[in-house]
C-alpha cells in the first residue's frame, strides 16, 4: 500500500550526539534540495546552554536525508539557534541565525542581568553551493537591534525572498520594564522585521512593533509574500486579546505595516511558533501550528481563501504531542511540513512530511 502521505525523520532524540533537537525551519533550494534547519541541544531540551545550528539535506524531496551537518556554533560552547534560512534566485542559501554566551538564559537577558557581549547577537552567513559548505558568519548586530532592546530572536523558521528581491526576516524583540516590573512580563514583547536589499550584504531594521499594553504582544512570527505583493505576517502572543495569534500585513516589503498586529482569534491553538506559506497554482494561503486549545498537539495545516482573515483545517497530521513547525513547497505538487513530535512528548524527534497541493485547498 502507497503512503498517502509519505513522513521521515530526519532528527530523532539522543542521535549524532545531541540530546533534543528543536526549532525546525526548511527550505528547498533552486536544485531542488530540501534543506532542514534545527537546533541541536548538547545538553537537554532546554532553550540555553551549549547549543548548535544543524543541517541534513534531502536529494529526494524530504524521503531520506544526508548526514547530519553543523552549520553553526557559538565558540564559547553558548546557544547558536533560531535558524532563519531562506533561499535566493541566485542559488545561494542565505541564514541569519541568533547567539547568546554559555551561561546566559532568557528570564536573565529579559531582566537586563546580562552584558552585551553574552547577550542576544545576530549572525548571517551564506552557502553557494547547495548548502554543503557554510563559510563563517558575520555578526550584523549593530544593523539590526536597537541599543536598548533585551531579549532579540530572529524567526524562527524559514525567512523571505520577496519577488522584488528583498531578504524579510521576521523577529521579535523585549523592552526594558517600567515601575517594578522585572522585563520577564510578556507585555513587553515586541515584534520586528529584518530587511536587506543586496542578497545579505546589508541589513536594516524594518516594521517595529512593540507597544507594551498587554494587549497584543508579538513574539515568534513568521511572513509570507501573498500574490498582491502585501507581506502577510503572523505571530505567537501571550496577551489579553482573544487567542493566541495575531496577525498584520504590509504593503511596502515589511518596511512597515499597514496597522498594528490584531488578534487572530480564527487559529484556535496553544501559545506556541507556527508558519504561514503561500503557495500558487493552486493559490492558497497555509498555517501549520498545533490546533489543541490548551497543549502543544495535534499538528494541524489550516488553509485561507481570503489571504488570511478567515481560517480552517485542510490537514491533520495526528493528535500526537507537536510543537514547532515549518511548511515549505517542495514541488509543483507537493508541501512539505517540518515539525516537531513524539508519541509521549513534542520534543521527541522533528519529522517531515510530503502532503499533496491539491488537498489543501480550502
């Protein structure tokens, strides 16, 4: 019997000498290479500590997978993560990716206990063949973080190549606290957009988001390019507005936004990373995340066909633990969805599933 829905594993718990692998993010290169991104935790599952950026490449469309590759290292043994790749016309894979020192944790950074030299910095770097060689990166900090931001990630998830040429990299960002709060609280997040206009030689800031009411509060975000040429814009927030979503467009290439981000009340999910993607031929607008209300589950494709503002489901994956997402168009016919998963917990392995085009239309 033929799998409708043929899912490898490309990473899997304790392997190739990491503990967990998470924050999943994929490309397909103008060879047609499936290139899967993760974050390779030494250590545990946790979000600080000795962390590296890893690669496995797939010939065949995401069926099976090449060694594992490591792209990127912090050189004090800290974090490396936060992979946001994204392929060009040219050829070249183009990855801006985070890092931080090796005792350093979030709930530090936030609460501004942290120097800048082990604080959130942000690298690129770039392939020119396929992504089998990664020379250095190269630190663009200065460019693209404001002086007085704390907690700084880049996507995560795949980046985007806007038809005009320009690089778009979402990000979020905090702020410092007022009064007597301590920075750790989630109205302090922000949102924000990485630009560059010369393939990755040169970066700026774009759209700022960060108006700390607790109302809509962006964290992980991911972009799409939809076919008016609007850059659609959807993020994770842990706020008091209805749901865990919000979302915003913006008609000048993410320089700025049309409005400020508003809830997303129509993608019922936990407070976790997701990922939009359009896709042509047949034209729909795709987000995959976990659809359970209240727990990191049930990894689900939702599908708009009216560029974003109403939303439902087209593809279940499983009721099984998920978490971290990211779909990517493998070929004419066929989505790919890199995703976290495990029978008993999300963090168990990242798995890649081929589902067809045509069953995604809502």
């Amino acid at each position: 019997m033929v799998d409708r829905y043929p899912t490898s594993v490309p990473y899997r718990q304790r392997t190739d000498g990491y503990h967990t692998y998470r924050i999943p993010a994929a490309v397909v290169t103008g060879a047609g290479t499936v290139l899967a991104f993760a974050e390779g935790r030494h250590a545990s599952a946790g979000d600080s500590g000795r962390i590296d950026i890893v690669l496995k490449r797939s010939t065949d469309g995401g069926r099976t997978w090449g060694a594992l590759q490591v792209v990127a290292t912090e050189p004090r043994r800290g974090t490396a993560g936060n992979p946001a790749p994204v392929a060009l016309a040219d050829g070249r894979i183009v990855l801006v990716h985070v890092r931080q020192g090796p005792s350093v944790t979030e709930d530090r950074i936030r609460r501004g206990q942290v120097a800048a030299a082990d604080g959130r910095r942000v690298f690129v770097q770039v392939s020119s063949d396929d992504g089998i060689t990664w020379p250095a990166p190269r630190e663009i900090t200065g460019s693209v973080k404001r002086a007085e931001w704390r907690w700084y990630a880049t996507a995560p998830g795949h980046a985007v190549a806007l038809r005009s040429g320009r690089i778009v990299v979402p990000g979020n960002h905090s702020l410092p606290p007022s009064g007597s709060d301590t920075g750790t609280e989630g109205k302090y997040d922000g949102g924000h957009a990485l630009l560059s206009d010369d393939g990755g030689q040169t970066w700026r800031l774009g759209y700022v988001d960060d108006n700390p009411d607790g109302y809509v509060n962006v964290n992980e975000t991911t972009a799409t390019e939809l076919p008016d040429g609007r850059l659609y814009v959807n993020a994770r927030t842990d706020s008091t507005a209805p749901g865990t979503r919000a979302d915003a467009y913006s008609s000048d290439g993410g320089q700025t936004l049309d409005r400020p981000f508003r809830p997303q009340a129509g993608l019922v999910g936990p407070v976790v990373e997701g990922s939009a993607l359009w896709c042509s031929s047949p034209d729909v607008l795709l987000f995959s995340g976990p659809a359970a209300p209240d727990a990191r589950a049930l990894m689900t494709v939702r599908a708009s066909g009216d560029l974003g503002v109403t939303w439902r489901a087209v593809h279940t994956v499983s009721g099984l633990p998920a978490a971290y997402s990211d779909l990517v168009r493998v070929d004419g016919d066929t989505v790919g969805l890199l995703f976290e998963t495990g029978d008993f917990g999300a963090y168990e392995s990242i798995a890649f599933r081929r589902i067809p085009i045509a069953e995604l239309t809502p």
